[in-house]
C-alpha cells in the first residue's frame, strides 16, 4: 500500500486528514508523512485509517499487473 494512494483516495472523497488524524489519534505531522510517501505505513495504523475512513482493508491493495479486478 501507498500512502499517495490513501491520500488520494481522501481528496476524491473531500475527507480531510484532520479527521482521520482524531479519529485513528495519529498525529497530523506523522500522517502527512505518510500521505506523502515519507514514512512506511505500520500494519496497525493502517488498520486504523481503514476504519476511519470505512474501507475495507483490501481497498488500497497494490494490484499485479495480470490481476483483472
């Protein structure tokens, strides 16, 4: 997973990452990080900005190249 991908993910659906920063209680200047691929996603934090946001866990998925979904 990318943290570009979430991130665009909250653009295209107007969430602000205030709000997943007070709902997951990672702080803003960690998750900016992340957002921008400056810092690696820990599997729980991830779990929590899934849950935030109300996606599944496979949402942000890298996709193979011959994956038809």
């Amino acid at each position: 997973m990318k943290g570009s991908d979430i991130k665009k993910y909250l653009e295209e659906n107007g969430i602000k990452q205030a709000f997943v920063s007070e709902k997951t209680g990672i702080p803003a200047p960690i998750l900016n990080m992340m957002l921008n691929d400056n810092r690696k996603i820990e599997a729980n934090e991830y779990m929590k900005i899934c849950d935030a946001i109300g996606v599944p866990l496979e949402q942000f998925k890298p996709r193979l190249p011959d994956e038809t979904k």
